[in-house]
C-alpha cells in the first residue's frame, strides 16, 4: 500500500471513530402480580379440573401484550417468568420442554381469537425449542429465565403475541404445586388449550407477570458526541489533508 491510501485510510478510521454502534439493553415487565398461575408452565394435580386440567404435551397457550406497553422498535432477547412464593410447593428443580414463539398480532388485549393461528403476525418466529432445566426458588422472583433467539419487534406494527407449546409436561422436584406470578391486567390477556388443540378453551383478561430483556442499538460518540459544527470542521480538515498529502506527493514524484 503506498503512502497516500495509507495515510487516508487512518485518517478515515479516525472519523468513523466517533461513531460507534452501542447496543443499550433494557428491561419491560408487563402483568400484575397479585396473583398466581400454573398455566402454561406449572403444575397442581390437586386443583386440576375438566375445565382447567393442567397443562399436558401438545398444549398451546397464547399471551398478548399491549403495543402502548413497548417503546421501539426493539430486540427481545430474553424473557422470564417469577415462580408464586404463595402457591408453589417449595424451591426446587424443574424440567421443562417447550416450543416458544413471538410474533406481531392484530389482536390485543381482550381481543384474542379462540384459534391459535388466527392469533400468528406474519412475522411468527419459533424463538426458543427444547429442553430447559430450572432451579425455581419460590420466593416471588423472576428464575425461569428463558433465552431466546432474538426477535425484533416493533409497536407501531402491532400487539405482540407469545406462544408456548409443550413437547412434555413439566416434572417438578419438590412437592406437586408450581405457579407463577400472574393477574389480571388491561395490557395483557391470554387463550390456552391445555390438553391440545387447534382451538382455546380458555379465554380471559388473565396473564403471566412477564419481564422481556430488550436491546435497542444507537449510533454514538465513543467519548462525547460532538457538535454538528465540530463534525463539519473535522470533514473540511480531512478533505484538505487528503489534497496537502496529494500536492507533496506528486512534487516527490
């Protein structure tokens, strides 16, 4: 590389150095808390009935969440759940296995069809498949910690919808009661078909405590973002530079 390319490309470097893509990362939790449920991931034979059995392999279970509750767009990267210190049995290690998938939805809040695929954006995205151990420590905190491939999501689109479908049922080492936070909320409601199904049959304004880790990525200063008066200084200077460096070389020459 000669002596011109090379003192214009560092030249360049340094300019671009200014600008540097920062990946920010957030946190959203959507739902109330004042409750418990063992819908889709937890278990309690005992209360199980006809009409809310738990949950088996081939259950499918939909939430909803408000667009108005999201600023973006954003990169959803992680989302979790808080085991109920109230109904669950006790800590304890828990294994499930699951298919997951957001996606952008029409439906909102006290909106959701009773079939499933209706409920599906265009944009339905399998995030996360397969088996997850859990330690759950049953004292009202967010431990089943899910990460998922990330997916990118943006209000102005649309609600946005989780899908969970069961590959098994879960097994749960202390005890036979595992909830999860969850309650009544105007951002967030839920249909469920906890024995399989094309089609809900359970459909209300009820929904899981939910907490989404997201990543919004921005363009900034790697010290200070400068002014847009210094950025045209800086440019001109360069422009000169480049034809200082050209003058003196070809007079070598």
């Amino acid at each position: 590389m000669n002596r011109i390319p090379r003192l214009v490309l560092i030249t360049a470097l340094l300019m671009l150095g200014f600008l540097v893509p920062i990946a920010k990362g957030d946190t959203v939790v959507i739902g109330s808390n004042s409750n418990g449920s063992r819908y889709p991931f937890g278990m309690d034979p005992s209360s199980a009935s006809s009409s809310f059995p738990d949950f088996v392999a081939g259950g499918v279970y939909q939430q909803v969440y408000a667009a108005s509750a999201f600023s973006g767009p954003i990169t959803i990267t992680q989302i979790a759940f808080a085991s109920s210190g109230t109904f669950t049995s006790g800590p304890g290690l828990a294994n499930f296995n699951f298919n997951l998938g957001l996606s952008t939805s029409g439906a909102g809040p006290g909106s959701l069809s009773t079939d499933f695929a209706s409920n599906r954006g265009a944009d339905f995205s399998t995030v996360f498949s397969g088996p997850l151990n859990v330690s759950i420590l049953d004292n009202d905190q967010f431990d089943l910690i899910i990460n998922i491939n990330p997916f990118t999501y943006d209000p102005a689109n649309g609600n946005l919808l989780l899908d969970v479908s069961l590959n098994s049922t879960t097994i749960f080492s202390c005890g036979t009661q595992l909830y999860f936070l969850a309650g009544f909320d105007s951002n967030t409601s839920r249909v469920a078909n906890p024995t399989g199904g094309t089609t809900a049959t359970v459909d209300d304004a009820f929904g899981l405590h939910t907490r989404f880790t997201t990543t919004t990525t921005t363009s900034t200063s790697t010290s200070t973002v400068p002014e847009p008066s210094a950025v045209l200084l800086f440019g001109t200077g360069f422009v000169g530079l480049v034809a200082r460096i050209r003058k003196r070389f070809n007079r070598q020459r």
